[in-house]
C-alpha cells in the first residue's frame, strides 16, 4: 500500500514536470493537515467541507489554538497552519524557512454583558480600562451613566468575565487596549493570556459566553459569532474617529479598509476608519514559501496553495458572512493571491 | 516447565512497563520543568504571580497549590460524612439487602458519570442554588468546586471502605453482641478499629483523586489566578492551570506547568505514601 501510494506520488511528479504546469487534476486523493487557531473553527469547518465536497481535498483542521498551530508549522508537521496574531520577526526567525502569512477573514471581538433589561450599552475605551482593570466595580457607577444616559443601570456588582485558557481573541482584546490606554499597556500589556487583576475566566469562547449568559452582573469579552449564536447583548464602541459603532459584519468589514503591507502582517485594531467597530483582526493562515520540505508531494503543495486561494476568493468569502466573519476587502484578497503565487515547489513557482 | 518460563517472562515484562512508565513520566516532567526552577529556584513554589504577558514574564506556582489543596482537602471533608455513613448503611445496617445492593449499583454509577457531566450539573443546577443564598454574586469559587468535587470522590470512599467494612470477621461482632453491646457500640468499638487503616486508606484514595480533577474544577472554580480569598472566592488549581493555558503556552511558560504537573506528581506521591504509612503504622 504504501510502495503504491509513492508510486502514485512520483507519477504525479514526473507527469506534472512533463506538463508544464497545468493545475493537478488528482487533488481529491490528497489529505490535507491543518492546525491552529480555534477562532476562525466555524468558518474553516464549513469552507473545508464545502471545499472537499466540490473535489478539492479533504482537510483536516485541528482547531487547538494559534500557539499550538505555529508549533505545528514549525516542526513542520502540517500543511498549513492558522493564527490569529501574526508572526513576530523573532517567531519568523524561528522557523526552518520562510514562511508566509495569508489572511483569511476578518473576525472581531466583543464586548457581551448580561443586564437585566438593559440592551444597547455604550463604552468608551476609558469605560473599558476602568471595567477590566476593576476601578469600576458598579454598573450604576457614575462614568457609566455618564455615557448611558437613557439606561436604566442596575445597583449591581460588575463581573468581568475572561479567557482562561491562552487565547487569539485575548491577544486582539489586549492589543485593541493596548493601543487606546496607557494604564492598560503598562499593567496587562498584550498578549493571549494575562494577568488579570480581578474577575473570573471562562474555557474558550463557549466557555465565556455561557457565563455570561448564564450569570446576571457579567461582562466579558469574546469572538462576535459566539455572541450572536447566543443572543447575548454587545455594547457599542467608541472608535477612533469618536463614533459609536454596533458589530456588525459591514463595521468589520471598514476597518479592514486600510493600506496593505506586502506580508500582510498587520493589527487593524483601533482603525481610523470613521464607520469602523475597533476591536476587529484579520486571522491567517500560514505556510512555507518553499513547499518541499520532510518529503511533500508537489501533489499535495499544489493542494495546500490551491485551497488557501480558493478560502481567500469570491466562493469561500461568502461561506464566511454566513457564520458571521467579515469577508476580505479587494486588496486583502488579491494581496493574498499575489503572495501564493510566489510559493515554489523545489524552486518552481506552483501556480502560474 | 516452559509455559511457567513464559508467563514469568510476560509478567515480568509487565511489571517492568510499568515502572518504565512511571520512570519516563518523571524523567520527562522533570526535564520539562528545568528551565522554570533554574529561572526561579525554590521561589517558583513560594511567589504568587503569575504573569504570561511577555516582557513582564513571572511564574510563580503557590496560587494553584493552594487552589489544588484547598479545594481537595474542603472536598474529602464533605464526603467523609457522605461516604461513612454510606458505606455503613451498605456493608452493616442493611448488608445483603435489596436496598443495600441499589445504593451500592447507584454509588458505582456516580463514579461513572464523566468529570464534564459533574461540571455542567454544578454550572446549571449548584450555582443557581448558591446565588440565591446570597453569599456569592456568581457562584464560582473554591467552595462550589469542592462541593462537586466532594461528590466526585464519594463512590472512591464508599466503595472501599464498604468492602473493608464487610470484612470484619462476623466472630468479632458476634462476641461484642454477646456481651450485651448495642449496634452502636459495635459499630465505635469493633467495626471502625479493625477496619481503620483500610477507611483511612480509602479517604486518601479518593483525596488523590480530588487533586487531579480537571474539568468539573475548571469550570467552577472561576480560573482566576490568585490565592483564594474566601470560601466564596474564585481561584484555580494546578490540574485545572495547566488544561486551560497548555494549548498556547511555549517557551517559559510551558516550562513552568510542566513544573506544576510534576509538583502536582510530587503531592500525589506524598499523599499516597502518607496513607501507605497510616496503613503500616496503624493497621
């Protein structure tokens, strides 16, 4: 079995040498790897079933968190990975070779309470910092008023609710704050797990929507998908541009609406765009530019870069609107599509 | 003659995975934790920070000790009462009887029930209950955990310590009677001293039972990383620390749960050997 597997392998090989690159024909035979970020898991379930159903590959995407996903990457156990925060140059250092981050969609993460008949609360990022870094403890306090004058705000305690695990959506929480208070960078700083001076932590994004909809007095922070699955309320922010702005997929969508760099690593947290909801990321996808390494077929390298140009397109992007992720804007896609086509196969550019 | 040689061979080689098993788990763990005890030293079981946020880095492991300790001693203490006077009911008051056999197929079914079901009972249905007390805003925190827990190790006491009970030679209980003694007295002054050192053992199996539970506690504990406050305060414990952030954790922090995993190996050594001791001791 495994002589005709390679067998087959190398007469993929030698036929697609001789061909001359035309796109392989036998991509339903190849199993894909994946793994990483837990925060896209709806959207990449669906695309990836969807995908293989209309003949592309079937993928296995092992949903176990964007840490775990860039480790996979590095001892180069699967085809591709998935993170939410992007590489820093010292992680780039890291790894075997070079690799490149290809967005994916856009997600945002927000701000759900469970108020006894309050619905449309309004935070500022000063409202923020003073909820989760505790000198609020009241929902009637007079800051929140302040901001709420038509709410009716409870003689209740706060209780801030957080991931307990190590996270990407803690990590575009904590950047978004970073960004926005001082007080915040110098005490919680960023990162997917933190040191939070009170409340109480939640598995995974269930984990934090269940306490908060279970538990009257909360509020916390988590991906927009689990609060809209959940009905839990979400506060309005203050942007950049000092808007209020409600979550919604076309308020994703804005603050994605700012230059590309070439490698598309960059934060859209806290985006000058007017109509912008702040606390909104782009999640990667990432692989090796040179896809022959630990023996690959240029079968399945083929695959791997056929499929992250078909998530980045038209077809997939709509999937993501479906499960409540904001699609790419144009030139994250095409960007995405001028970074696959620079990934080679023992030196040969893969797509043409 | 041969077939001995073979099945000695296979024991032996059975016996020997075992040991090689417990072997590697320490070689590995301790391997794994070097980097945190160089960084830290002794302080690492003495400081009460614990900082992931990179820049900032400090581990420290006491907050999770004393969730762990805490939570599982409160624990054993509620079932005591639970799991003796259980395994009394089963093995003397109504030995033998329909009643006894029931209870005792219901204490198994408890021990059962996956770690998750017990969570989602204590989240839904004990937390609710504990609100409205009115002594907690949430309901998360040492005390709701170690109720569950508590619950959890019952079926590992009772049903020990039951089989213990059950082995008190009749002629001992008999003779007592003879002499007038009521069910009481027989139950204080013969049944409980000679099956002493095997109740006390069974406690100390389901304490080490309690200190390793993982799901149930994360999801009640309210994960926050600090030295408990209160009975009602949130904590965390070192099972629980490591299920939640060993996904994304590398580098030092990874170092330093694989540290709490082998303290946590190291505290349940210790509290097995105490019991070992207690049996010797007093048995």
């Amino acid at each position: 079995m495994k002589n005709l597997i390679l067998l087959l392998a190398i007469a993929i090989t030698v036929a697609s040498c001789g061909g001359g690159g035309t796109k392989p024909a036998k991509e339903k035979q190849v199993t894909l790897s994946a793994a990483g970020a837990t925060f896209p898991q709806p959207f990449y379930n669906l695309a990836f079933k969807k995908y293989s159903e209309e003949g592309g590959p079937a993928i296995n995407y092992g949903s176990i968190g964007s840490g775990a996903g860039i480790k996979s990457l590095r001892d180069q156990v699967v085809d591709f990975g998935a993170t939410d925060g992007y590489l820093s140059d010292a992680e780039l250092a890291e790894m075997p070779g070079e690799v490149i981050h290809i967005p994916t969609c856009i997600g945002a993460v927000v701000i759900g309470y469970n108020l006894p008949g309050v619905t449309g609360l309004r935070l500022t990022p000063a409202l923020l910092e003073e909820i989760f870094l505790a000198d609020i403890t009241k929902w009637n306090d007079k800051r929140i008023a302040d901001e709420n004058p038509g709410l009716a705000l409870p003689d209740m305690n706060i209780t801030v609710v957080y991931r307990s695990d190590g996270s990407g959506t803690t990590y575009i929480f904590s950047d978004y704050m970073s960004k926005v208070s001082p007080k915040w960078n110098g005490q919680l700083g960023t990162g997917k797990a933190l040191n939070w001076p009170a409340g109480i932590g939640g598995k995974g994004n269930p984990g934090v929507a269940g306490t908060i909809s279970q538990s009257q007095g909360t509020i916390g922070y988590l991906g927009f998908e689990y609060a809209y699955a959940q009905k839990i309320p979400m506060a309005l922010i203050q942007n950049s541009a000092g808007n209020y702005v409600e979550p919604t997929l076309d308020s994703f969508s804005a603050a994605a609406s700012v230059e590309m760099p070439a490698d598309t690593r960059i934060m859209i947290t806290n985006s000058p765009t007017p109509e912008a909801y702040p606390i909104t990321s782009f999640t990667w996808a990432i692989l090796y530019k040179e896809q022959s390494y630990r023996g690959r077929s240029a079968e399945s390298a083929a695959a791997t870069v056929n499929t992250l140009l078909w998530l980045t397109g038209p077809g997939a992007q709509a999937i993501a609107t479906s499960v409540h992720y904001a699609k790419l804007p144009q030139n994250a896609s095409e960007q995405a599509a001028v970074l696959l086509k620079s990934i080679t196969y023992n030196g040969e550019p893969i797509l043409k | 003659m041969s077939g001995d040689k073979v099945t000695k061979a296979l024991l032996f080689l059975s016996s020997l995975t075992i040991l090689l098993l417990s072997a590697g788990i320490v070689l590995s763990l301790t391997g794994g934790a070097i980097p945190a005890f160089r960084e830290y030293g002794f302080s690492f079981i003495t400081s009460t920070v614990w900082n992931p946020t990179s820049g900032s880095e400090e581990y420290g492991a006491l907050p999770f000790i004393a969730g762990t300790v805490i939570t599982s001693l409160l624990a054993l203490l509620l079932c005591i009462p639970m799991a003796f006077s259980t395994s009394l009911f089963i093995a003397e008051y109504f030995r033998g009887t329909r009643t006894a056999g029931i209870l005792r197929s219901l204490v198994d079914m408890l021990a059962g029930i996956p770690s998750i079901v017990y969570g989602f009972w204590g989240f839904y249905a004990l937390r609710p209950l504990l609100i409205s007390t009115g002594l907690t805003d949430q309901g998360f925190g040492i005390f709701t955990a170690s109720i569950v827990l508590a619950i959890m190790i019952v079926p590992y006491a009772t049903s020990l310590s039951s089989e213990i009970i059950a082995m008190v030679p009749s002629e001992l209980k008999e003779a007592a009677y003879s002499l007038g003694a009521t069910r009481r007295e027989v139950i204080f002054s013969v049944i409980i001293p000679s099956a002493r050192s095997g109740i006390v053992a069974s406690f100390i199996l389901a304490l080490g039972r309690a200190l390793g539970e993982t799901m149930a506690v994360t999801m009640l504990i309210g994960n926050a990383n600090i030295i408990p406050k209160g009975l009602f305060s949130p904590g965390n414990t070192m099972a629980s620390v490591i299920a939640n952030q060993f996904g994304e954790a590398d580098g030092l922090k990874l170092s330093a749960l694989i540290a709490i995993g082998l303290l946590l190996f190291a505290i349940t050594a210790l509290v097995n050997a105490a019991g070992k001791f207690i049996i010797r001791r007093f048995a």
